[in-house]
C-alpha cells in the first residue's frame, strides 16, 4: 500500500487499455483514481470533482494537454498537473512545465515512476496548502510588524532593511538579547512581499538530535517512533521566511548539515532518500560575536559567509534614551489601550537614566508589571518595579560595567525565584540553555541551605 493512501488522481489518457494499466496499478496503490479519455471531459471533470493530481497526456481528442493547462489554472484549487508526452512532443512537454506543470514523462514510462511522481506532487500540494493557512493565520495573529524608534542609528538600520527586505538574501541579526531582533525579522518578511509564512525556530530550545528532525524532517520508521512523515522548518517556511534565532548555539555536525543544505539547496530529510529543494529565504539572530566564536574555532567560518550576506546590528536600549518614552508610550496602549496612564517627568527620568540590561523586553516586562498593580491616571517613578539593580548610565561617578550589572541583575533573579532556573530564565527572557551559559561564565553558585 501507498505510504499517503487516498490520493485523488485524474487520469485523461486516450489510449483505452494504457488508461486502464494505469488506473489498475494506481487503484491498487491505495489511491482513488478516475479516467477520462479527452481533454474536455477531463477540463470537466477537474471543475466538478476535487483532485490532488491530474495525469494529462498530451495528445488528446476535443482539448489537447496544454489547452486544459491552460484553462485549469486560472481555478482557484486545480491539482498538480504531471504531463504524459510521446518522444515526438517534448516541446510540448516544456511548454506544459511554463505552465505551471509539475513534472513531465516520456512514453513508454515505468510504473515506479508515475508513483513516484505522484507522491512527490501530492505533497507539494499539501505544502502549499498548508503554508497558505499558516500564513493567513500569522497574519491574522501578527499583522504589520512595527519598529518604534527616533534614534538616527536605529533608523539607518530600518533602511539597509527595507533595501535589503525584497532580495533572497540571507540576513544576519546582531544585538544583545531582547533588543528586538525578533521583531526585525518578522518586519523584513513583511516588507520582503513573500507570499510563504514566517516560520520561527529557537536555535537554543532544542537538543541537537531535536533541532535536527524539526529544521529538515523526517520520513517515516526513520528512527524509533518515526510513525508518520515530517515536514521540516526549511521546508515548511517555502516561498517565505525562516527565522533561526540564536544560531550561534548550532552544535558543530548540526552546523555542517545546514551549510551543505544551503551550499547545494537542497538536503534529504532524516531517513529520506528524496532530494527536497530549498525554496527558503533564510533569517538568522545571535547576540553573540560569531567572529569572536569562528576565532574560537567554535562556528564554522564558511557557515557565517553564508548566513551574513547582510548584516544588521541593533543596538542596546541604553543607547536609544531617546526612544525609551516613545517605547513605553508604545507598551502602556499596548497592554492598557486608550485607557492607559500617562508617565510622570520623574517616572521618564527613571526610565531614562536606568541601564536596562535586558533591553526593550525587561522595558515592556516593567510597564506590564507597573500596570498590574497601578489604577490611577498617572504612572510616577515609585510605580516603577526597577529597583533590584541600580541604574548605572547616566549617574555621576559610575563605574559599574555592563557585564557586572547584567552578573547583579540574574544573580538577583535567581535568587528571588529560589534558583527556579527555568522560571528564572523566562523571566529574564532568555532560554535555559543560555542562562546556563552565563550561571558558569560568571561563576555563579547556589546559595547553601541554612
């Protein structure tokens, strides 16, 4: 039996017992199949029935292959279409494919190869409906993704993006967590005008054998449990945006499977022996140094030339003082639409000169909490829950680097949710593995039990 049973398949094939061969062979694997034996009769079959695949010889009574073609796929749901051509009408054939066609074969053909071809239309179908219903639904979700700012630089950044956006280009996005890179990446899918979806993979949340069966899939007894196919990232993020956050966690063999992918556009799902095409615009974010990390022989050097043909860098909320009230303003509609409270001269001074180690995500964390407890029309700096780490830019005789205020600031986090660290980390806003990272770059250590 058919590894996909109950695929709907046309077949308009004037030659009586070949259709017949035919029919028998697909019917037998598994698949519900109906025959017509001219191109009008199949034209109206295909505009009253619903079908995944349609065979179509070429030569045919009334309307020949093509002028079907032609006229089907101006339907709002016609079926993959794969040509039967004799050896005397290859042109034809490659018209047929111009048109639109999924594939073509020559007579006489193997049966192997119409099953084949077949499967590999079907689910070409299948994607495409299921990207449509993904991105329809993202963008009913998300919508236009806006980049609040007034800052100069952050506005330069906004334009190498609109310039960069519409391009195939893979787009590399620095900056220190939570400072927005998320969000830039869903913005240049938007302007990209890639009618795929935007799919999102968090390069830091999976193990390395898990990131390797979501980012390519896998096909079916691959591994123990593997009891159905599975459809990739890459390949589910066809004709759109794929967003591969903290790539710079890539394991070193996860990060040798992703280059060849992207150096021969194309892989092989887990256990698979079909080639799978990538059709994919490829977004990645890190904030970390990847030329700090190549150095240390940690990421590959030949990866990041492919990821970072563009380059964009966004810069610490520290340094867009100006933008802070505009992005507060941003969060208090947000979270408390025409209602919200306006902010105080002395709450935008705090907030202003406070050093934000955890960007404009702990920004939009502080006005959410203030909000939580405060009914009145005003927010005033003693609204404000910013009080665990003490401001540092912008304060006269300050010495306090950024790396120990961020060492202060999870210490401190840690400790308030009892060392919880997977509480602790999303607190923080960043993934447990990254958390761990940093507990052991600083040194950090449970407190003992009294």
């Amino acid at each position: 039996m058919s590894e996909e049973p109950g695929i709907r398949i046309l077949i308009a094939e004037d030659e009586e017992k070949l259709a017949e061969i035919l029919a028998s062979y697909l019917t037998g694997r598994g698949h519900t199949v109906r025959v017509t034996s001219d191109g009008r009769q199949a034209l109206e079959a295909m505009r009253t029935e619903s079908f995944d695949v349609a065979l179509l010889d070429i030569v045919m009574p009334e309307l020949d292959g093509l002028e079907v073609m032609r006229q089907v796929r101006e339907d709002p749901a016609p079926p993959e279409i794969i040509i039967i051509t004799g050896n005397g009408t290859i042109d034809n054939a490659i018209t047929a494919m111009k048109l639109g066609a999924y594939d073509y074969m020559t007579k006489p053909y193997r049966m192997a190869e119409i099953d084949v071809l077949v499967q590999r239309a079907w689910e070409k179908r299948q994607l495409a409906r299921e990207n449509q219903f993904l991105h329809q639904r993202l963008s009913r979700i998300d919508g236009a993704p806006i980049v609040q700012t007034r800052y100069a630089p952050m506005q330069a950044v906004l334009d190498v993006v609109e310039k960069a956006a519409p391009s195939d280009a893979p787009i590399l996005i620095t900056g220190e967590s939570g400072t927005g890179k998320d969000l830039l990446a869903r913005a240049i899918h938007h302007l990209s005008g890639r009618g795929g979806p935007f799919v999102d993979l968090n390069c830091a949340m999976l193990s390395d054998q898990n990131l390797e069966t979501e980012l390519f899939g896998y096909e079916r007894g691959a591994f123990a449990g593997a009891t159905d196919r599975k459809i990739g990232f890459l390949e589910m993020a066809t004709n759109g945006t794929l967003h591969m956050d903290e790539v710079s966690e890539l394991e070193p063999r996860m990060q040798g499977r992703l280059l060849r992918a992207l150096e021969h556009g194309s892989y092989f799902r887990t256990g698979g022996m079909q080639r799978v095409e990538i059709h994919t615009r490829l977004v990645t974010a890190t904030n970390r140094d990847l030329d700090a990390l190549v150095g240390e022989g940690k990421f590959r050097g030949d990866l990041l030339y492919r990821i970072n043909t563009v380059t964009v860098a966004l810069p610490p909320l520290r340094e867009r003082v100006v933008d802070i009230p505009l992005l507060a303003e941003h969060f208090l509609e947000r979270f408390r639409g025409s209602g919200a409270p306006a902010l105080s001269a002395d709450a935008v001074d705090m907030l202003q000169h406070y050093d934000w180690p955890g960007n404009i995500r702990e920004l939009r964390n502080v006005i959410e909490r203030a909000l939580l407890l405060h009914r009145g029309p005003v927010l005033t700096a003693g609204d404000l829950p910013i009080t665990q780490v003490k401001p540092a830019a912008g304060l006269p005789g300050s010495r306090v680097s950024l790396a120990e205020l961020e060492r202060r600031h999870i210490e401190a986090v840690l400790a308030h949710m009892g060392w919880h660290q997977g509480q602790a980390a999303e607190v923080l806003g960043i993934s447990p593995k990254t958390l761990y990272r940093k507990i052991r770059e600083y040194g950090l250590s449970r407190p003992a039990r009294s």
